[in-house]
C-alpha cells in the first residue's frame, strides 16, 4: 500500500457533505464505503458501496471495514461526531487518516488530542453548500496531527479545484462565528424584519432593487437547508453570540445615526475602512452579480422567475445542481486578459492574407510580410505534387464526397494509409479529419480497454493529463472523466507525477500519461522517460505530436518516433497531424494492429459519424507521403535545422527553444507591454509572428512565438532577430 494513495475510505454520514466528498473520493481512484444510519438511496450517483450501520454503535461488520481503512472521515453533526472520536481512536490502525467536518472545531479537536494521538488528524470546514462545487471554493483546514495521508488528502483537494486555507481551531472558529455565524444570522434577521412589515412578497419582488432581491435569494437558499445545518452554526459555535451581539449591537448604532448625514457618513467610512485595499475588488463582484441579476436565461435570474426548479418545467439553477466540475469556458475567459483583444486591435494579429509566394504574404491592405506563423514547417504546401494532386482530385470528384468513411470514401483514403503505414515501419494509421478528432475519437475507447493492443485493469483507468498539453486535449477532460478519474500534473514536478502514478497502483488502476510530443509553445517532451515511468504500472502513453511530425526522422516520422528509435514500443499511441510540417490537412492515429483500426474503424465517432478529409487535401495528402518516402522530406528537414541554427546564432541564443530541434522559438518578455513593443517593432519591419499573453504565458509576461521554415531565407531571420532586439548577455 502506497501510504500517499486515497486507499480505502470509510466516509460516515451520507448527507450533502459526506457525498461531495464521498463522490469526489471515489473518482480518484479511491475505494469508498459510506455508512449512515438510515439506508443510502439508490439515486445517489458515484457512491459505489455502502453499509447501514451507526458510528455511535458499532458493529462487527462496521468494525472490520473501520480496522482496515486508510482514512475516515466524519461527515455527521457535532454530537456524533464527539461520541465517535474515543470508540474510533480504539478500532483504528495506528497511521490511519481520521478527518472531520464540522463547522466548529475547538471541542472535537481539544478531544482528538486527548485519544487519538496515534491517529493523522486533519478537519475540514468547505466553506460552501456542497451543492455548488469545490472548484475554486476555499476548504477551512485545520491539521492537528499531520502525516503523509493527511498531506495527500490537501494536495487531492488542491487537485479537485478547491482552496486550501490552513488555520488552527481557536482562528477557525472565530473566522467562522464572522463569516458564518454572522451572515445567517444577519440573513434572517432580514427575513424575520420583512415579516413584522406591512409587505407581501409578491408586491415585494415586483419593485426589489438588486441589493434587496440579493438578500431575498440567500433567505430562500438558508431556508430552504437543514435546520440542523444553520442550528448548529448558531449553537455550537462558542463565538456565535459574540457575533450576534455585534450585529445587534450595530443596528443600534445606526439607529442612533441618522439625525445628521455627516454623523451617518461616519459609519460608512467605517465600514468602508474595514474594506481597505479590498473594497474596489467586492464591488467589481456585487456589480457583476448584479448584472448577472438582468440577464435571461442566467442562474441568476432565475430569482425573478416563478417556475419551480427541477420539476421537469424549467432548467435547474446552477446553484441547485449535483456538483460538478468547473465551467472551464468559464474558467478560461475570467482568466483571459483583454490583450489579445488589444493586439488585433493593433493588427500585431489576426492578419488577413490575400496572396502569398514562399514566406512572403500580400495582406488585405495591399503590404508585403514575411510570416513566421504558419505551422508548415517543410514548406511542402506550395510543393508542385501537392497543387497537382489536389487540383486533379478536384476535377475527378468536385468539391467533397460528403460521406462517412464507413458509407464511402475516395480512394486516396486508403492510399494515404498504406502509404503512412510504410513511413511508420509496418505500424497501422488511421487517418481522421484533425488531430482533435483524434483524441476525441481514441482516448474513450484507450480508457474502455477497447483497443486490442492496449489492456486495462478490471478496475479501470486514470487519465493523467500534463498542465501544458494540446488545447484539444484539455478541453475532453470532461468526456474522460466519465470514464475514469483524471489528473493533471506539471512536467517540471515528477515527483507529483511519481505519487498519481503510486495512487494508481495502490488503486489497481492502469495510468493513462497525455502529452504533447513538440511543445507548441516551447519545449521538447521526454518521452522516453514517460513511458519508462509508467512501465511497472502497465500504464499507456498517449502522444500528440502534431508538431512534430515530418520534422525529423529518415521518412519524417516526426520527434516521438525518432525518440522511440524509429519503431512504436509497446503502450505508445502517437497522434499525429498531417496540417503542419506535413503540408496537407487533416490528422492520424498510429497503433501496431489492425485489430486496433478496426476498433477505431467501428466505433471512433469522428470516423463513424464524421466525413473523410475534404477531396483535394486528402489528395494532397497522398502526394506529401509520397514525397516523405521519396528522401524530398530529408533534404528538407535539413534546410528548416539549419534555419533554426542560423537564427539562434543571431539571437545569441537566448530564444526559448534555442539549440533543440524544435522548430518553434519564442522570445519571452517579463511584461506584456515589452511583448507588445517586439510584436510592433517586428510588424512595422515586416514580419508577421504570433504574439501570446496570459493564460498561454505566465501572468504579466509577454511572448512572441516564431514558427520557422525550411522556406525562411537568410534575410528573413536577420530581419526578424533585428526587430525582437533582444539584449545581449552579459549588458
């Protein structure tokens, strides 16, 4: 057993908190048991096992399953709990992570150190109704007897999207009594005032100003919960009446402030000095949520609609919802500055091309460039045997064969896939529209043991997605994780990625590594290690190189297999594109067996529900594989090495990816406003690159990416090193 690994959990209590983390568990790979006196209905998704049974009173069965697990946690009202502690301290094994949840922790706490000391002790506090999510939600901690468990579980919580927030039980309680305690009280005092007034509240609702229907909406969500949940908050809380009292005692002073506004002014300024550096950010959220408010079809907005949530008439408000992960379009645009919006603005972007010969690019306003951001790295799109193939595809056929390939397809479709099997030496290709296709089409079927080539454990897989993949491999988690949990790690951290690779094995869980081959934005993968770190664990390795296909290699199989030794090793699945260095359209699966394409042939859904690559491109296609294995593509390669090397020397250097065969390079600024100033500088020269801000780069820093050409010429990169201006070392 891997002391850092989920292991097996007992979680007592089968309410909304004990389910969220009951849910959450289970998904990493965690054996989860929950146990709670009254049955677990079997409309409780993701809760795999369960016991009836009564941590009060323990039974033989309860006892077992309590003795051989790695953590419990304590999802049950106070009381409960405080009995639990002394019988559990008994039955557990000494190591064992016992974990709280309740709102006050000095009681529990002050007992857990009495008994307990041969126990990891950590309490939990979400600070939110779990019906909302962890995401992005702080988790009040309170480590009391730390151990490797205990600091696994936060880094598990860190990895489910929730904050982490370390405090002992005296602060936690009194942050509590403030931010708890306080605000519901303060919510039905409002409710409770509104009842004593000559108001109903449908004449309410009609003329509420947002600050009141606001107020209005927390009333509803506090008494529509537990009474026992908001009972306990007030009663247990040893600070509760102190914050009570402070209300109380605030209202008075506003009723004894309202003679003079200057007097009434005080208590503003007092309460905006409490605020301090933070009032400006609080008002940006109340004017947001306000106009949030006023927009149809928002959740928000459902407050000022009559129609019951949830009864099949309307969409459930958000709030209300089985927790979920987070809205990662939503996540990327709050975290997206106006930058980009900034550099189209300037035309350091976006630019439209009407001609081009080479490198060279006539714009819709008439000027002339020289592009470094076409991903063609071999130049082979103007090549004459692709114009000609495409241009003879389109007298044969027209325009498109609108067909799935499994109804009909053109006959290039299978001579591009012979034709890339012999590049790939004998291994099977499968060629899809794009390489998003690609991943949206194989990675559900690599997760379901579908692919002959690649078993999985009985009990599933777990998808480890490195932070700085594809995009288009980013935006699938959602669909992955319906298939097994998923993790995301750092490269840089490989001991992070040693530990998810541990939980997998204390699981029983085959490990599923995405990456990207060729950086798209800088850096070359290390496969190889990857696939030796996952060897003991019998986990696949799954690689998008897309930029790196054509680039390197005798018959340009790309980075990935040259690293591999120009041969697919077991466990390896390599995605390919056909778009970039390859210069046609389109994107390819490479496996060893046809009973793998024939899995893929069956039951991938861009292949079954989807059209071939358009008629003249797939042509194109076959005419560029031809030229791979003809030598053209080596001769190539050697003129886009020597351009790399060539503006390396001009740069001194110092260009992300300097001296790797890669043939992406960035210059990286250490504010926006240098990047802007080298993507103007580079515009007004003549010379188009790909700016980038946060969240592509680090927050604050700019970076200008150059995408070389085996077609760039001498002139081009000394036009382009010029014009980035970067300082030498050493001044």
């Amino acid at each position: 057993m891997n002391a850092r690994a989920p292991g097996r959990c007992v979680v007592v209590g089968a309410g909304a908190v004990g389910t969220l983390f009951a849910r959450l568990l289970s998904r990493s790979g965690a054996d989860v048991l929950v146990v709670d006196r009254a049955p677990v209905g079997r409309d409780s998704p993701a809760l795999p096992r369960s016991l009836l049974g009564d941590v009060t009173d323990i039974g033989a069965e309860l006892a077992r399953e309590l003795g051989a697990a790695d953590t419990v946690f304590l999802a049950v009202p106070e009381q409960v709990a405080l009995s639990a502690v002394k019988p559990l301290a008994g039955l557990l094994r000494p190591g064992t992570l016992l974990v709280d949840t309740l709102s006050v922790k000095t009681p529990l706490i002050k007992l857990v150190r009495e008994v307990a000391g041969a126990l990891e002790v950590v309490g939990l506090n979400p600070m939110f109704a779990p019906s909302l999510g962890i995401q992005g939600r702080p988790v009040a901690t309170v480590v009391v007897n730390e151990g490797p468990r205990g600091s696994a579980l936060l880094r598990l919580i860190e990895d489910w999207g929730g904050r982490v927030v370390q405090v002992d039980e005296h602060d936690h309680d009194r942050l509590a009594a403030a931010s708890q305690a306080l605000t519901h009280v303060a919510v039905l005092g409002f409710g409770l005032a509104l009842s004593q007034l000559d108001v109903n509240i449908d004449e309410l609702r009609a003329i509420a100003p947002p600050p009141a229907t606001m107020l209005l909406a927390l009333l509803a969500r506090i008494t529509a919960g537990s009474p026992e949940v908001y009972w306990d908050v007030q009663a247990a809380n040893p600070q509760a009446p102190a914050a009570r009292e402070a209300l109380a005692q605030g209202l008075r002073r506003i009723a004894g402030h309202i003679a003079d506004v200057a007097d009434f002014a005080t208590l503003l300024d007092e309460c905006r000095g409490f605020l301090g550096s933070h009032d400006e950010h609080y008002a940006a959220v109340c004017a947001h949520t306000f106009t949030e408010m006023n927009t149809p079809g928002s959740a928000a907005s459902s407050f000022t609609s009559h129609h019951p949530t949830g009864d099949g008439r309307g969409t459930m408000p958000l709030a209300e919802k089985e927790s979920n992960p987070a809205n990662w379009v939503e996540s990327r645009i709050s975290k997206t500055s106006d930058s980009m919006d900034r550099a189209f603005s300037e035309g350091l972007t976006g630019h439209v091309v009407t001609e081009r010969s080479g490198k060279r690019v006539r714009l819709l306003d008439g000027s002339e460039s020289v592009e470094f951001v076409s991903c063609s790295y071999l130049g082979l799109e103007e090549h004459p045997a692709l114009v000609d193939a495409a241009t003879e595809a389109l007298k044969r056929y027209g325009a498109h064969l609108s067909s799935s390939r499994n109804r009909m397809r053109p006959v290039y479709l299978g001579e591009l896939e012979e034709l890339l099997s012999t590049v790939y030496q004998g291994n099977k290709v499968v060629a899809f529209t794009s390489v998003g296709n690609v991943h949206l089409g194989l990675l559900p079927l690599l997760g379901s043991g579908a692919l002959p080539s690649y078993p999985v454990s009985p009990r599933g897989v777990t998808f480890i997605v490195d932070r700085t993949a594809h995009a288009s491999m980013q935006v699938i988690r959602g669909i992955l994780e319906q298939i097994g949990p998923l993790h995301r790690f750092d490269l840089a951290d490989r001991e992070a990625l040693a530990r998810i690779l541990g939980d997998c094995g204390a699981a029983g869980r085959t490990p599923i590594v995405l990456v990207d081959g060729v950086g798209s934005m800088g850096g070359l993968i290390d496969v190889v290690g990857l696939r030796a770190a996952l060897e003991p664990y019998g986990g696949h390795l799954y690689v998008d190189d897309a930029h790196g296909i054509s680039i390197t290699g005798p018959l340009g199989g790309g980075y990935a297999f040259e690293e591999f030794g120009d041969q697919l090793p077991p466990n390896v699945v390599v995605a390919g594109s056909l778009s970039k260095g390859f210069g046609g359209a389109g994107g390819f699966a490479l496996v060893p067996a046809d009973a793998d394409v024939r899995v893929l042939r069956k039951f991938a859904n861009p292949l079954v529900f989807g059209h071939s690559i358009m008629l003249p491109m797939l042509a194109a296609d076959v005419a560029a594989a031809r030229l791979h294995l003809s030598g053209e593509v080596a001769a190539l390669q050697q003129r886009l090495w020597r351009n790399a090397d060539e503006l390396d020397a001009l740069t001194g250097g110092q260009l992300v990816n300097a001296g790797l065969r890669s043939p992406v390079r960035g210059a990286h600024y250490p504010t926006e406003e240098e990047g802007f100033a080298a993507a103007r500088r580079l515009r007004a020269a003549g010379v188009l690159v790909l700016p980038a801000f946060f969240p592509t780069v680090a927050k604050g820093t700019g970076l200008v990416r150059l995408a070389l050409s085996a077609l760039h010429e001498r002139e081009h990169l000394e036009t382009a090193a010029k014009a980035l201006a970067l300082t030498p070392v050493g001044d």
